[in-house]
C-alpha cells in the first residue's frame, strides 16, 4: 500500500477515542507522525484522563510508527498555542491539522442554559479557531521566509449544523460556524499555500450513540463505524489533496458526498411597501427549495414553523 503521508506531521484534536482516534491510526498507517490530544474527557466535557491519548499513541507505535501524546485544551489560547508548539519541537515541522474535539450539552432552546451554550460553543468553535490561528501563523512564517509550505487544515462540521436537528441549537451554531470559518479561512490562507476543508461526519461513537435508534445488525454497525471517516480526512492530510480547498464533505459508510452550501435562490425585483410582501413571498417560496433534512436531501423540511 502507498503511503499517502509519508514524513507529514499532523495534529489531531479529540485523538483518544472514536472518530479522532481512528483518524490518528489512518493517518501513522499512511506515514505520517501523529500528534494525538485527548484531554479524556466525558461527552459533555467534564472530566479528564490522557491515558486515551496515550494508548493510541501505543497503537501507533506498535504499527511501527510515530506519535505523541498531548493533553492540552485546545479551547484555550495557551492550550492550543503549546499544542502546536508539540509538533513542531517533537518532530520538526507542521503539515496538519485536524481539529476533531468536540462535546454535547444537547437541550431544547427554551430549556437549554448559558453554560450548556458557551461550553459547546468554546470548545467546538474556539477549539477550532486557536489551533488553526497558531498553524496558520507557523505557516505564514514559514512561507515569508522563503521556506515551502504544503499546510492543511481540515475541520470537523457535522449534517446537526449545516441541515439542522432539534434540540441542537449550541452544537449546530457551533458547526455551522465552522463550515462557514472553513470557507472564509480557506481563501484568506491559500496565499500560503494552506488548505482548509472541513468533513461532516455520520459514525456511531460515545457522542452519538443515544441520538438515534441503535444499530440491530452487524452491517447497520459497520455502516455506521467510525473507521469510514478516516479515508477522506487522511487524504486530505495528503500531498495530493493540494488542489481542494473551502469544501465541506460528508462522510459516513453510506456516502461521501460534497455539501454544496448556500446559494442565493429564486430572486425578484426588492419592494419598498411591507404591506406588499406577502403575495411576493409566497411567489419566492413556491420556487425555492425547501431546506434540506438531515439526510442532505430537499422535501423533508418545513417551510414554516408547526
């Protein structure tokens, strides 16, 4: 098997377990040195215990490869800041990122509390935005001094934040902010020869298993095994993936799909009397599409709240 990553070192955020762990697994099998953070925390980020990061740090090894352990919070400033620092001092230089921590504090909008919102919000969104903020400034270095730069980003959406699911207003802002930050950063880094590309998972893991109906056969298990994500965020890591940029996939052991975004739809002359807009509305709607569910498909959303 070629090995897509060879000598690449990449960072990958929630490493210990899940989705995150099999990235780092995926990504040593192709070559690359993994720098694994887990801070181990509970789904609902209480808690805390490296030893996840570390025994995925042991598999790796016992593939032959080479990866490091890192229990740092990438949602704070410093946290993040030493995170990358990890890479580049262990193992000499930065290629990736794969920002992959996240937790839920899942709760209806009339019931859902402050702290359930800025703890989803810092830790998905911030989490985000620090590593990438302290890799991008790496590579913006790197590439005013002439040295070259083949950097990645590659952030974690989710089909909760860019269709929508109820009872999910925190982790869908958040996601959906990082859809629209992988847009925005993916033109404003491309100077430096960075990408930025985020994937939408569908797996079945310790954040997801109590949000839909348990899988009843092994191949409804292995449909939904986290292992099937990997593929798309490894190649991405990869030298080959230098063309593509500001796209959100969605990935799941049904499908690999590319998420399309908004686009302006059905348009008409702007009116100036309020008291005109219904009939106009109703004209603009007829000719829209529906929102799309979270299957990624039109016709499963209501045009107006029930």
């Amino acid at each position: 098997m070629s090995k897509l990553c060879e000598g690449r070192v990449v960072i990958v955020t929630g490493a210990g377990r899940g989705i995150g762990r099999e990235h780092s697994l995926s990504l040593a099998r192709h070559g690359a040195f993994v720098v694994v953070n887990d801070l181990g925390g509970n789904v609902d980020g209480t808690g805390g215990d490296t030893s996840p990061a570390q025994q995925v740090v042991n598999e790796i090894e016992a593939l032959g490869g080479r990866a490091v352990a890192n229990g740092d919070d990438i949602s704070s400033w410093d946290g993040a800041q030493r995170l990358v620092r990890t890479a580049i001092d262990v193992f000499g230089d930065l290629h990736g990122v794969v920002s992959n921590a996240g937790i839920l504090r899942d709760r209806t909008l009339v019931n859902m509390t402050e702290a359930e919102w800025d703890a989803v919000i810092k830790v998905h969104l911030k989490g985000t935005f620090a590593p990438a903020h302290f890799a991008a400034e790496y590579w913006r270095d790197q590439h005013k001094a002439g040295k070259p730069v083949d950097g990645r980003i590659i952030n974690t959406t989710s089909v909760s934040g860019i269709y929508g699911n109820p009872g999910q207003t925190n982790y869908g802002a958040a996601k959906a902010g990082i859809a629209a930050f992988t847009v925005i950063a993916a033109l404003e880094l491309a100077r430096y020869d960075v990408t930025v590309n985020a994937v939408a998972p569908v797996a079945l893991t310790r954040m997801t298993e109590g949000l839909g109906p348990a899988p009843e056969t092994d191949e409804e298990r292995e449909m939904r095994s986290p292992k099937w994500i990997a593929p798309i965020v490894t190649w991405l890591a990869s030298a080959e993936s230098k063309g593509v940029t500001g796209r959100v996939f969605e990935a799941s052991g049904q499908t690999l799909a590319i998420a399309e975004g908004w686009h302006r739809g059905p348009r008409r002359d702007p009116i100036a009397d309020p008291t005109q807009l219904g009939p106009a509305v109703a004209e603009l709607l007829a000719a829209a599409r529906p929102n799309a569910g979270m299957n990624g498909e039109d016709g499963t959303w209501p045009q107006s709240p029930r």
